[in-house]
C-alpha cells in the first residue's frame, strides 16, 4: 500500500510540473517565526491552496495538497449549421456560435467546439 501511494504522489508531482510550480508541506520561513504562504506557482504568480485563477484564457486550481490543475477557457468552432455564424466569445477568449438574424441568440444545437490555445 505505502509503494501505491508513493507512486501515486511522484507521478502527480509529475503531471503537475508540467504546467506549473508547485510547493506545500511547512514552507520556508522568511523571517524569524513566520511561514510564508502555501499554494501553487503558475506562470510567474502564486495561487493560494484551495483558489483558481484566471490568466490568459486559462483557468488554474491549487488544491491543498499543491497539484495544480489547468483548463482552457476558449472554445474555438469547427461546425455549426448554415442559420449561424461564429463571433469573438464575450469573455475574449474563442469563440461562440449566434444565429445569423439575431447575435443576441446563441446556437446550441449542430455546433460542434473544439478547446485549445
């Protein structure tokens, strides 16, 4: 049982590398007494355990244990039938699909997305 842990804890911290950097445990006390916070590094800022944060189209969460997991936000489209169109998403990221005589209805159904940066 203590091999399948340990396993399962290296190829997390592993998966998690990948797409950001991450620290947990006690930290290392920058002054006498005091423990800086605990949580992730991505991309340059820090996310606190248990928190996302949103950069760039991408949605990241810090869960306390320290793994930091990542979405992207933009869906782009790559079908949609003939009485739609593609605009920009309103979040800026992607797109989505509205009916040709009317931007304010979005198309649901026949629409078919793709996520990627």
């Amino acid at each position: 049982m203590i091999n399948l842990l340990t396993f399962w804890v290296i190829l997390t911290a592993g998966i998690t590398l990948c797409k950001g950097q991450c620290y947990g445990g006690e930290g290392v006390p920058t002054k006498i007494g005091e423990t800086p916070p605990l949580g992730c590094y991505w991309d340059g800022d820090f996310v606190a355990f248990n928190t996302n944060m949103k950069k760039n189209c991408t949605t990241c969460y810090c869960n306390a244990g320290g793994g930091l997991g990542c979405c992207v936000d933009a869906l782009h489209i790559v079908q949609l039938p003939d009485e739609c169109k593609i605009v920009p998403a309103d979040n800026g990221c992607g797109d989505k699909a509205v009916k040709k005589d009317n931007e304010d209805d979005e198309c649901i159904e026949g629409v078919a997305a793709v996520s990627k940066r």
